[in-house]
C-alpha cells in the first residue's frame, strides 16, 4: 500500500521529514517516499528512536536547526 501523499504538493519554505529508525507506527518506507516527493525535502532519521523522535531527540531536532540557520546566514 502507498502512502497517501499528494505527489503534487510543493512547499516554498525548506521541508526536513524526521523519521524514527524504529518507528513501529509508521514505516520507514513512508517517510522516505515523503522526502522522495517533495522537491528539496531533507529526511533525517534518528536511529533507535520511534514514532516521538523528534520529541525524545530534541537534542538532535536542534543541532539540526542550528546547522540549518548557520548554513543559510
């Protein structure tokens, strides 16, 4: 089964997909089709974490940020 994604959906703001490595609620899979089908999305995954990684990792969310806005300055 597909995921339901609108393959025509674009984005003007930069799209980053967090996906837990062992995220047992939504596949991996579905994540990176996510990423495939938005042009320019980035997809981080958080190893050994779940479906909440972006909440249990915020450590992680945020060094991402960092970089992000340091790179774009």
């Amino acid at each position: 089964m597909e995921p339901a994604v609108d393959s025509r959906n674009t984005s003007p703001v930069p799209v980053t997909i967090w996906h837990g490595g062992s995220d047992r609620l939504v596949p991996f899979h579905h994540g990176r089709y996510m990423a495939e089908l938005i042009p320019g999305a980035d997809l981080v995954t958080v190893p050994d974490e779940g479906h909440f990684a972006g909440f249990v990792r915020v450590d992680a969310v945020l060094d991402a940020c960092v970089r992000w806005f340091d790179a774009t300055e």
